[in-house]
C-alpha cells in the first residue's frame, strides 16, 4: 500500500489530495489570502506559506508524514517534454522558481513539494505537465516562420480522461483514437492516435474562445487593436487571455449564469452559448481531420461539460463523426496519484526531465 500525497496549486488556492494506492482518503481545498499571493511577494516565500498551511492540514487530519510514499505536484510551465510521470530534481525546481519558460501558479507545485520531501526523504513526481509535447512535425507550422505552434494544454486531464473513456469502453488509451476536449477557462481540444496527443489548440492562443479567453482572432483585426495606441503590450495580453470570450460579451466568467439566462430565453446570453459550441464542435472536426477521420470516440470533460443544453449543442454538430463520452468536471488530483501509483509500483519507469 502507497500513501501518496497530490498538491495541485491554482492562483488563489492549493488542492491537496491524500490518496492510499488509488483510493482517495481525503480531497482539501486551501484558500489563500491576498497577502500570501501577492506577486510582490518572492515566489520562494509564496510557496512557504503554502507548504506550512499543507503541514497544519496534515496535522488537522492526524497524517503522519513519515508514512508517505511520495509526492506528487501538477507541473507547471517547464520545457516541452513527452507525456509521463516526471522525477521532480533541482532542474525542475530552478526552471519553474525562475520561471524559464513563463509563470503560472502551477510552477509553485515543484517549489512546495521539494523541500518538504526532501526533509521526509521521499520522492516528488510531476505527471503531464501542460507543456507535454507530442506534435507530429506539420501541427508545428503556424504559417509564419520563427512563430510556431506550441504545444500547451489541459494535458494532465485530457490525458486522464482519455484513459478513462478507454477503460469503459473495454479497451486501452494505446488502441484508440480520440478527440478529448477540456471544458474549461480554457478549451483544449486535442487528437489522440494510439496514446500520443499528436495536436492540440494552445488555449491561450487558438481554437474556441471560452469563459475568458479570446481563441482564435482575426489576425488583421488583432493587429490593428494592438497597434491602436489603447493598449500595453501586457494589457492586450491580459484582454486576450483573461477577459475575452464570454465575459467580453456577457460581463460573467461563471457558465452557471449563462446557462440560466439560456434557460430564459435571454436571446444574447443563447447567441454567444451557441457561438461557443459552433466554435468547439469546429476544432472537433478539425482534429477529426488530423486523424484522417478515424475517430473512435469525442470525449468531452471539464467543468462546463456538465452543463447538457450546451453539450447537445456541440453533440448536435459532431455526432456524425463518432460517439460522445462525456466526463464532466476534472479529476486532477486523481491523475497526478495514478501517475505516481504507476511508478511507484514498478508499472512504469519515472522520467528524468
């Protein structure tokens, strides 16, 4: 029996999930204050009030650290790097302390769980990081040399999702194609041939425009705003990432309020729903396209896949293509335990980053 302890930061909390094999013992959420996130703050410091709030967690719930087997934290913004459960080590504390390759909450995983493990002499694991990077060569051209297409996604998820919609359907994640599709602030939709996730949108950049952000735009039109005196370089960036999509036509991030203005007939609020799922059942068959059409199942995940006016909406589109499965909300935290369940029983080999 593993006892593994799954640390999964977000901007203004920590979910923590204590997990014997693959059964979960208890699931938290740590709220934080202002003060403790404030990004005038040294993200070492940041990651040390997170760590000893974990600690009292701990000690609240009668754990006894030194029967953990390991740790496992979501990876934040790190190199591009095949799918798998990595060995977290000093490289990948440093890359995300110093943010090499960007900054996100997530990076404060790593910079959390290192000190502590190191103190209780266990390993930390990062499984599918969003930077998991499985491209075949002609996904990477955007159309404009020395701008190519990143590979950055809902990987942990999608990549869990998609194992669990093999596993019910009786078969492996290695024998299927899929289009899986992550329905959050974000929308990832991604193609999977036989294990590898060979494209997906970077949904801060491309594909659907969702809760916040804008999704593919105009390019011409993006120039033009951009160039129109009214924005900083961080203020246009911030547009587009974090108040576009439906907040930029409805004022909410919460799909709750939609759906129940959809629900009275509000005729905006019905629009830019179906707007939305146009958008997402589109990038379906694109990706269908990237899988030369032989798609065994569209898998639809995340918070808004709850959500079933809007799900038919997009299932009305794509049924030709091939069956739903629909898995609503995210099991992160369960994703992360398995990837290290993995290893841990010898199931798989730990990457080194």
């Amino acid at each position: 029996m593993y006892n593994i302890l799954a640390i999964n930061p977000g901007s203004t909390s920590t979910k923590i999930g204590l997990f014997k094999d693959d059964q979960a013992v208890f699931k938290e959420t740590l709220r934080h204050s202002l003060e403790e996130i404030s990004s005038d703050i040294p993200r070492e410091e940041q990651a040390r009030f997170r760590r000893e709030a974990l600690v009292e967690l701990l000690q609240l719930k009668n754990v006894d650290q030194a029967e953990l087997s390991a740790l496992v934290v979501r990876g934040g913004l790190l190199k591009p790097l095949s799918s798998g459960t990595y060995l977290v080590d000093d490289t990948v504390y440093e890359d995300l302390l110093e943010a090499k390759f960007g900054w996100h909450a997530s990076n404060l995983g790593s910079i959390i769980a290192l000190p502590l493990a190191r103190k209780l002499g266990i390993p930390v694991y990062t499984v599918d990081p969003v930077t998991v990077d499985e491209f075949d060569t002609p996904a990477r051209y955007s159309g404009l040399k020395g701008v190519p297409r990143l590979s950055m996604s809902h990987a942990l998820n999608m990549k869990a999702m998609a194992r669990r919609a093999a596993a019910e359907a009786g078969k492996s994640y290695e024998q299927l194609n899929l289009v899986v599709v992550h329905l959050g602030s974000g929308i990832s939709v991604s193609a999977h041939q036989k294990g590898r996730m060979i494209d997906v949108n970077n949904a801060n950049e491309e594909g659907p425009f969702s809760l916040e952000r804008c999704g593919t735009m105009p390019a011409l039109g993006l120039v033009r705003l951009c160039y129109s005196g009214e924005y900083s370089m961080e203020e246009a960036i911030k547009l587009l990432t974090s108040r576009g999509g439906i907040y930029s036509y409805l004022g909410t991030k919460d799909f709750s309020e939609v759906e129940r203005a959809v629900k009275e007939d509000d005729q905006e609020a019905t629009e830019v729903a179906e707007a939305m799922a146009y958008q997402v059942a589109k990038e379906i068959g694109a990706m269908s396209a990237v899988l030369d059409g032989q798609v065994d199942y569209i898998v639809l995940t995340g918070g808004m896949a709850h959500a079933e006016k809007f799900v038919r909406m997009i299932d009305k589109k794509v049924s030709f293509i091939a069956p739903l499965s629909v898995i609503p909300g995210e099991e992160e935290l369960e994703a992360l335990a398995a990837g290290a369940l993995r290893v841990l029983r010898c199931e798989a080999e730990a990457l080194t980053y």
